[in-house]
C-alpha cells in the first residue's frame, strides 16, 4: 500500500511576505516628512532606524524569494536614510539655536549689568525716550504696521485675503471662511535669526475665538531656517474663522529673546 504526499505550495503560488517592505515604506516616508520640521528630530531619527531595519532584513526575503516587492522595500530602506540624515540636520539645528539663545542671554545679563551705573548717575536728567521692546510695545498694531526690537528685528504682519482651501485641506471646517495672512520677518542686525521658534497663531471675531491654521498642498509649512542679516523672510500663514468674523488677531512670538507682538486685522 502506498501513500500520496502532496508538498506545500512554493513557486509563484506561494504566499508572499511583502509585509517587512510595506512596514519600511510607510514608516521611511513618516520619518523623512518629520525630519522636515527641526522639532521632531527625535521622531525622524526613531522612525528612520526601524525603516532602515526593516528595509534590510525585507531585501533579504526578495532574494531568498519569500517576497517579490523588491521596489517597496528598496525605496523605504532609502527614506529611513533620509529621514536619519535630516533627524541629524534638525538636532543640530534646534542645539544651535539654543545655544545663540543662551549666548545672548548671557550677553544681554552683563550689558545690563555694566550699563546700572551710568543709568544711577543720570536719573536726575529727563530720561531719553525708551527705544526697547517692539514698536509701541505690541499694542495697536494693524495692517501692514512693524514690530520693531532692540536688536533690530522687524517683523510685519499684513494682506488679510480670503483663501480657498484645496479638498485635502486640514484645519479648515466647513461654513468657515479661510484668509490668507502675510509675515515678513526682517533681520536688521548683525547676528542671524533662527526662525525655528518663531510662532505665529490668531483669534477671530470679538469673542477672541481660536482660529486654526489651515494645511494644505499650497500653505501650513511655517518659516524655515535662518534669516540673515540684512535679509527678509515672508510666508503666508492661512486661518480659518468664523462666517461673519469682523476681525482677525494675529499674534507673531518671535521667539525666546522677543516679546511677542499683536496686530488687528479687519476682514473684508
């Protein structure tokens, strides 16, 4: 008597394991859209080491066979790379801009030191008009008005427009209307800017209601970088706000060193 023994499927017909590759993919391109914020240098770093596992070890079921996604796998080994790399750029940049933080800081503490008693000697005098903190100190600021600062930042905030998201938009509800708000930071210094902390939010209406930013294909993306001096940065930030809004607070914080300054925008 003889028995049939019939082998598990292999070949073409067998299962494949594309679940490492696709894992890679996924993460790799989270990682490298993180790694694009300096802030979260941590998350691209994490995500862009498990990527660049996971793409090796799914390379090597393609070439044992046991998965035919070779590209997907190839390509998110190469995004974990990426997303490694800008986790680096970010770190160095968020410690650089710390350390010209605490730097001028520093500075700052024994100027004010140094300059308590010639300011002791003339308080018998008319004091000189004050030329410190922004221009008319953040108050009563208004379309296309400039916040001025001791170290001859100058920042303007202008252009309420209304915006039409795209359909992907985030932060945009419906039967609110989005406006389109232009910041320009100038740097008239001598030392660069960071603009890593700048922040820049606003509230709608006489109520003061939040007013979310907006996401999409064309807007959200904040400033970038450093600001040179004698140089300018602009971006154009979107809102969105209530139907009916009159108004529109734009709050610029420029960042550790700077008070942060508001203007009053009237929406059409």
């Amino acid at each position: 008597m003889s028995y049939d023994t019939q082998a598990p499927p292999s070949g073409p017909h067998a299962a494949m394991r594309n679940g490492l590759g696709t894992a890679a993919l996924i993460l790799g391109v989270i990682g490298t859209l993180a790694g694009l914020i300096p802030l979260f240098f941590w998350l691209a770093g994490i995500l862009g080491v498990i990527a660049l596992i996971l793409g090796l070890v799914g390379r090597g079921r393609v070439k044992r066979g046991e998965a035919d996604n070779k590209g997907v796998t190839l390509t998110g080994a190469i995004l974990g790379l990426v997303a490694l790399i800008l986790s680096v750029v970010g770190l160095v940049v968020i410690v650089t801009a710390v350390d010209d933080v605490v730097n001028d800081a520093v500075k700052a503490a024994k100027d004010s030191s140094a300059a308590k008693p010639s300011a002791t000697a003339s308080a018998s005098k008319d004091p000189a008009p004050s030329a410190s903190g922004p221009a008319a100190k953040g108050e009563g600021l208004e379309d296309g008005d400039t916040s001025v600062y001791d170290d001859d930042l100058k920042v303007t905030v202008s252009d309420p427009k209304p915006y039409t998201p795209d359909e992907y938009a985030a932060g945009h509800t419906k039967g609110n209307k989005a406006y389109r708000v232009t910041v320009m930071i100038e740097n008239g210094g001598k030392k660069k800017y960071d603009t890593a902390l700048a922040q820049v939010s606003a509230r709608a209406g006489k109520d003061g209601v939040p007013a979310d930013q907006v996401f999409d294909g064309e807007s959200g993306f904040g400033f970038q970088g450093a600001v040179l001096p004698g140089k300018k940065a602009t971006v154009h930030f979107v809102f969105d706000a209530p139907k009916g809004a009159g108004n529109l607070t734009v709050e610029v914080d420029p960042g550790w060193e700077h008070d942060a300054s508001q203007w009053e925008l009237k929406l059409g």
